[in-house]
C-alpha cells in the first residue's frame, strides 16, 4: 500500500503547524494547542479523551480485528525569544516552539487524516497519543499512570523528532540506544568566611569548589569505559561577596548523562565520592543533591530493524541509522513499557535557512518534511496494527 501525503492534506498539515507555532506554550499550559487538536479530531470523527491535564489520547479502529499502534507527539514549546526570523513567528513574548514540538502535532494529526480516510482497509486500532510538557517537567510518565497505554494495550510505539542533522526526505531508525538519561546534580560548598587578607583565618569554598570542578572531570576522562557515552558538565557556579572577602558558600549545578544504566548509576556514585573526598580534603562541608530526570530511551532493535526495512520497501522515504545523541527525551518512559522507536526527522535544507539546532532562537524547519514523517508514521500504524511487522 503506497502512502503519499498529496495536497490539500500538506498545506492543511503546514496550516495546523503555523498556527500552533505561532501560539506556543509551555507544559501543562498546552490549552489552545490540545483544543486545536480536539477541534481536528473532531472534523474527522476521530474519538478522544483527556489525560492528564492537557494530553489527548485519540483511537482509530480499523474495520477488522488486529494489534495495537501507538504514534505519540509532543506539544510543548520553549522559554526562549524567537529569533527565526518566520513570518508566523511566535506571537507570544519569550516563547517558542523551538525544538519542532508544533511540527509533530501537526504530522500527528495528517497521520490522522490518512489513518481515518484509510479506516475501512485497515485492521486492529491506532492510538494517538498527544502528549505534554516534554520540555519539563515530564508529560510521558503522568500520561502511561493515567492508562495512554492501556485501553487499548498498546502492542508498540513510534514518535518522530526533527533533526537539524538530517537532511528533509530521511528518517533515522537506529537500533538500540539514541538519547541519554539526564540527571540534574546541586552542590552546596560550605567553608567559613573571613578577611581576603587573612585567608588562614577562613576556610575558603572558592577554591575547594574550583578543585571539585577539576576532580569531576576525572569521572569520565579517568573512571568510565571509553566506549561507554557519559557526560557530566557543571553548568552553573555561583559565590562570593567581594574581591577582599572570602566566600563561605559556593553553589554549583549541572547534569549527568549516559546511554546506560548502570553507566548512569555509576556516575552518580562516583560524584558523591570525588565529591564527598575533595571536600574533606578541603575542609569544607558538601551537600549533594540528585534529582533523577528522565531515563535513556533504547530503541527496540528488532523493530527498529525491521521497520527500518519496511519503510525502504514501501516508500521513498530515506532511512539511515544516525548516531546517537546525549540529548533526553521523556519517550524513554513509553518506550521501557512496550517496544518503540524514536524515529528522527531530517528538517535540514541550507535553501530553506533550516540549519539552526533545536532549541536556537534561529530554530526553523523546512516544511517540506512533514509529509516524509506523515508517511513514515502512517506506515508505522499500519505495519503493527495488521501484523505486518510482528515483535
Ligand atoms: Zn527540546
Ligand atoms: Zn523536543
């Protein structure tokens, strides 16, 4: 079965990208785009619910018994001022859709259009899965708690991300590990203050946080596989009062990244000591606090490789396995509960200014994608509801 995404449905899919675009919102705040949504599953006759706060979940039953597919977009924008230079550029003050969270609510919603046009060849159901606050603090986790995957049992998944890497008529499909877990670290580095001029007076934090900075290189430069994926950057330092008085406090702040669990529980080990070691070396006081953010997503290798063959076979959209990147997404959720894909999009067309990565204030896609990534996930709905594709 040949899908092609023709006009009117591209321009109608262009339309519904722009006007979401120009109205971005930050999650759990997604209460125009979700009624955007609804009002367009409505014009097809498409069922759907609420789930949690702003989510949607649709269904789409084919005319015969079969599995169950689930396609999930993202629809959070970001806290940043776009500088794209669009003419449907945000209206909205210091918010943007910049990493193409409206682009994957408007190619849901045209795999809708085709997925209900479709519906009477079509077997088992497809579930949309609309999806909030990716950005942070999480819309995946609240969405699989309140049933997403449920009723229906979702048998696997698919998600699309654009990608500045990529040129427009390619999807990446790459087995295994393609995004990193992110976990955010705080340091509170507590000495005793004094005179600049009489630093043995003082127990400076200054340079026992400088000495933490430095030591925690060695966590991946010294302590972790080389073939392992492992990040740990500090991306905020902050103390002092003046150039002639010693700090009592330094605060730092940062985030560790890894493709694999046991490389991330391992970072988080290794701070604590390098850490806890340096300070007492220092005579200072260390607080460390973790907060666990979102898990490494692991593509499903042999559904990546087999949809990866069945998407060459049926379209002439072009499939690569792009490397991995230590960027996070909350997918990882959905995709440690049932098999699934996180499927990159090209968006890259020098012609169209679409070189910028995700989250630049000069962020743009080129449209001409969408149909690409429209086609790739129909063909993803219709090769596990019918069975085409078995896990
Ligand atoms: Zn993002
Ligand atoms: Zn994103």
């Amino acid at each position: 079965m040949a899908i092609e995404v023709k006009e009117p449905l591209a321009a109608r899919i262009t339309e519904l990208r722009r006007t979401i675009h120009r109205r971005p919102e930050l999650g759990f705040e997604e209460h125009e785009t979700a009624a955007l949504v609804e009002r367009e599953l409505d014009s097809l006759g498409i069922a759907h619910r609420r789930v949690a706060k702003t989510g949607i979940v649709a269904r789409i039953a084919g005319a015969a018994p079969g599995r169950v597919a689930a396609l999930r977009a993202d629809m959070d924008a970001l806290p940043i001022a776009e500088r794209s230079g669009v003419s449907f550029s945000s209206e909205v003050d210091g918010k943007m859709h910049a990493c193409g969270h409206d682009a994957h609510t408007a190619m849901l919603l045209g795999a809708a259009h085709v997925l209900s046009r479709m519906r009477p060849d079509l077997r088992g159901e497809t579930v949309l899965i609309f999806q909030p606050a990716e950005e942070g603090p999480g819309g995946a986790l609240p969405m699989i708690e309140e049933g997403a995957l449920d009723d229906p049992k979702v048998d696997a998944i698919a998600m699309l991300h654009v990608d500045s890497r990529l040129d427009v008529g390619t999807v990446g499909i790459s087995p295994g590990g393609v995004s990193a877990s992110a976990d955010e670290f705080y340091i509170d580095v507590r000495g005793s203050g004094g005179h600049g001029g009489y630093p043995h007076t003082a127990v400076d934090a200054i340079p026992a946080a400088a000495a933490i900075v430095l030591a925690l290189q060695n966590v991946v430069a010294r302590e972790t596989d080389p073939l392992a994926s492992a990040v740990v950057t500090v991306g905020t330092i902050e103390g002092g009062y003046r150039n002639n008085v010693i700090a009592d406090e330094v605060r730092l702040s940062g985030t560790l990244r890894a493709h694999d669990s046991a490389v991330r529980d391992e970072l988080e080990s290794r701070l604590r000591r390098i850490v806890g070691g340096v300070a007492s070396a220092y005579k200072v006081d260390a607080t460390i606090r973790v907060i666990r953010g979102y898990p490494p997503v692991r593509n499903d290798t042999t559904l990546a490789r087999r949809f990866g063959a069945y998407v060459r076979e049926r379209s002439s959209v072009r499939v690569e396995e792009p490397p991995a990147t230590m960027g996070a997404e909350d997918f990882a959720y959905f995709a440690q509960r049932v098999p699934g894909l996180l499927v990159r999009l090209g968006v890259r067309s020098d012609a169209a200014g679409s070189t910028h990565p995700g989250h630049s204030p000069q962020f743009c896609i080129d449209e001409a994608a969408m149909p690409f990534g429209v086609t790739t996930l129909v063909l993803f709905a219709i090769a596990i509801s019918s069975g085409e594709i078995s896990l």
